[in-house]
C-alpha cells in the first residue's frame, strides 16, 4: 500500500481523503499533484509546507510537525 507523507509537517496526503492509502504510487502521486503537493524523487511536502519562486525553484517553508 501507498500514501505520501510531508516531509514538513508529516501530514498525510491521504489524511482529508475517503481512502488511508493506495495500492499502487502512482495514485498517490496524482492526488498530492492535485492538492498542490510538491513531489520530486523521495522529495515531499504539501501545499503549507512548500512555495516555487518566480523561477519554480522549491522555497521550503518550515512548520512544525503536525500531532
């Protein structure tokens, strides 16, 4: 099974979803897409944890893990 989970914060992509992970990474990988998740390699973190400049270079915002 497959989910994603913020290097930032630790949330889990999976977390506001019907479904707690899935059976292959692609998936997974489109849905983090569409929620505005970064992901690059084993690169992580959602949409509070990350912005892209004005030339999309990553600027990681930080923030506590999540409890």
């Amino acid at each position: 099974m497959f989910t994603i989970i913020c290097d930032g914060c630790g949330k889990d992509v999976n977390a506001d979803s019907e479904f707690s992970a899935w059976t292959d990474l692609e998936p997974s990988l489109n849905y983090a897409d569409a929620l505005g998740w970064y992901c690059d390699e084993d690169i992580h973190y959602c949409s509070s944890c990350h912005e892209l400049d004005d030339d999309d270079n990553l600027i990681v915002l930080v923030n506590k893990p999540i409890s």
